[in-house]
C-alpha cells in the first residue's frame, strides 16, 4: 500500500483500519511530511501513536530520506518520538510484517 496523501495519512490508515488489524496489508510505503501535518493542525501526538499503533499490530519500520530502506535495520518504534523532533521536513517510513501471514 503506498500512501503520499499529503497529510491526510491518519484519515487513510483509519478507513484502511480492519484490512491492517486483520493483517490484509503486508506492506506499507508511506510519506511523512512535517509541513503539511503542521498546515493541517495534526499534532505531533497522533503521528506517534499512529506509529505506535501500526508497530502494536505487529508493523515493523524503515525509515529512509533516499528510498534505500529495503536496506537500512529495522528501526525502534520508540525512537520515533525523538526522530519526530529532528530538523527533516519530509521522508518515507516502509512498515512491514515480518512473515506473510493467512
């Protein structure tokens, strides 16, 4: 599922929300752009309990600012609080399952 919607990704992963909770969608690409969530008044808090919440359904995460996530390490969910506040405008996060599932 590739996801550039510009800051509406909370809107699209909440109507996504029984496909990802029944683990329908192994893979995720998505763009996270500070300035956009900044013009729509999302608070940083929903951005990291969004990630929260995907890594909780079992999502794993690659961040990556040059498309070369299919070779960094996974990335500790909990860090993204403190990457959330570094001086990035824009990057794409893959989350994945690890194991296809039935």
């Amino acid at each position: 599922m590739k996801v550039d919607v510009e800051g509406n990704e909370i809107a699209v992963l909440t109507g996504a929300r029984k496909m990802l909770e029944a683990k329908r969608i192994y893979h995720i690409i998505m763009e996270f752009n500070k300035p956009q969530w900044k013009r729509g008044n999302v608070p940083k808090s929903e951005i990291v309990n969004l990630v929260k919440w995907l890594h909780s359904l079992g999502y794993l995460m690659k961040p990556s600012n040059y498309g070369n996530f299919f070779t960094t390490n996974y990335f500790d969910v909990n860090k993204f609080d403190a990457m959330y506040d570094e001086p990035w405008s824009s990057f794409d996060i893959y989350f994945y399952l690890p194991e296809p599932r039935d």
